[in-house]
C-alpha cells in the first residue's frame, strides 16, 4: 500500500522519494490542488494554516499534517476534526540555541557599543559584563532547551531548567516566583498556547533582578511589549528578542533604539541547512505513520 503525501518543493520530493511506502506529489500553494489531493493522507504545509485552511475540504483522506516548524500554533484553529498534526521537534534546535548563546554573548560583552564605536572610527576600551557565573532561568525544557543547557555548560553557568510540570532536574511553571529572582538570565523557549500567551507580564519581569536579561526566542506574544519597555527602557533590564509583538517590529517602534535591546527579525532557525534537516525530521515522522505508528512530534491538546 502507497501513501500519497502532498509536499510543497521540491526538496519535499527528494526527501519523501526515500521514505518507502509514500508517493510524494508537488503542489502549489496559490493555486488548484493537483488530483492526487483527493486520496493524500498527509499533508506539508507550504504556507500559513489560514491560506490553505480552505484547500483542506478537498482532502477528505486527509489524516495527518507533517509541519516543517517547530511551532503548531498556526494551526490551532483550523485543524480539522481526526487529523493528526506534528512538529518538526528536533530540527532547529541547535541553531536557536546557537543565536541564544550569541545574542547572550553580544549584550553581555556589549558587542553593539564597539560595533557603534568601530563604525564612528573611535577606540573606545571599557570594561564590559561576562557570560561567566551567571545564573540562567531556561523557560521550555524540550529540545531547544535541552540544546541550549549543552552549550552553556562550558561557560561556568549555574542553569536551570523550567517545564510545564516538574520532573527530574526540570522544575515546575508553578516555581518561577521563586526562580526569577535568583535568575541574571531569563530565557524564553515556550510554545505560544492559552497558558503562555503574554506570561511575561509585569510581575514576571519585576522579579527578574536589576542588570538582568531576558531572552525571547519563543513567540513575541509570550511578552507583554508594554510590560518590556517599561523595564527596558530606563536600562533596569536588558533584552534580546528573535520574536516580538507586533512582529514585524514597525520602523517607529521605541525597541529598535535602545541601546540595552537587541532585535533580530525572527532568524534564530535561519541557517544554511535548515530545510534539509526539516525534511529529514519531516520524513522520520511520516515514515512512522505508514508503519501504523503514531509520530514522535504529535501534538497533543493545547499548542
């Protein structure tokens, strides 16, 4: 028996030529879904859940759709009835926890005034903060956490790792009161669900200690921006943020300027590679599900 899969490039196509058991068919996005839609089983998304929420009813066959991101909020509220949906966990960890370490780095060392500087054609030393004893708060213990907690190993972090619910070495949400405070380092790795959406109010940040740092390479709306900026601004906090809300970040917005503030333009799983290893987590995933298994990177009730 032969799946049909409908993937988006052709880089799907290689990838799910491998897989045995799949007939990988290209589609287009913006236009008429091919025949085969009619008997695909799985869907790869190649584009936002609202463009193709409306292609969906001519796949009545339709049982699971294999994501390309490790984010499924899109799709909370189009997801159809019985259809499965799963992550693409495990392929852009290491690059975010790779922009984390450098963004962490570059305030701590306070790259941005030397880069200021070296562009005005100024020598300008000075003694600058370190990466080195620091107290790290990691909010989201899976895969990019857990990637995040190997590389700051080395550089003499004390790190401590924040789930949904407590268990082993992972404290539990319900601690963070008592963690923010001990914490030079808050970072946010959360999905964006009901529960985390603006959980980074004015009360989680008043508890971060002055000169402390926090880290957003989850979803903006998990911040609330006003909340932000009214630690940030005054230069009691420091920030670095992939995400932010409203994203894109308008020209005007006060975030750009502030010296204390680093902004890049949600880049953390932007590396050369990418796509490959999305496809290869993609086709591990599929392949499970034409052997009867369920996928590793399922998602279960709340995003």
């Amino acid at each position: 028996m032969t799946i049909t899969v409908l993937v988006p490039d052709d880089d799907g196509i290689r990838a799910l030529s491998e897989v045995d058991g799949v007939c990988p068919v290209r589609y287009a996005h913006d236009g008429p879904l091919p025949d085969a839609a009619a008997e695909a089983e799985v869907l790869i998304p190649g584009a936002r859940a609202a463009q193709l929420a409306p292609a969906l009813r001519w796949m009545p066959r339709l049982r699971l759709i294999q994501l390309l991101s490790a984010g499924a909020e899109d799709w909370a509220d189009v997801l159809p009835s019985g259809v499965l949906l799963s992550t693409c966990r495990g392929a852009h960890g290491a690059s975010t926890a790779e922009w984390v370490m450098a963004a962490v780095l570059s305030l701590c060392r306070d790259l941005g005034r030397f880069d200021a500087a070296r562009r005005r054609g100024e020598w300008s030393p000075g003694t600058t903060d370190t990466l080195q004893g620091k107290r790290v708060l990691v909010v989201g213990a899976g895969d990019v956490g857990r990637q995040l907690a190997r590389r700051l190993d080395p550089f003499d972090t004390r790190v401590r790792m924040v789930g949904l619910t407590a268990r082993g070495d992972v404290h539990g949400v319900d601690e963070l009161p008592a963690l923010l405070p001990d914490s030079d380092v808050v970072v946010l790795l959360v999905p964006l669900t009901s529960r985390t959406r603006g959980m980074v109010d004015e009360t989680f940040l008043a508890a971060i200690p002055d000169g402390g740092m926090l880290v957003n390479a989850s979803r903006g709306a998990v911040v609330d921006t006003a909340a932000l900026l009214r630690h940030v601004t005054p230069g009691r906090l420091r920030a670095a943020l992939d995400v932010t809300d409203p994203e894109p970040l308008p020209p005007e917005h006060p975030l750009w300027t502030l010296p204390n503030v680093l902004v890049t333009p949600h880049v953390a799983g932007a590396v050369h590679g990418a796509r490959r290893r999305s496809y290869a987590v993609a086709a591990t995933e599929i392949a499970r599900y034409v052997q009867g298994e369920l996928p590793e990177n399922l998602v279960h009730g709340e995003y």
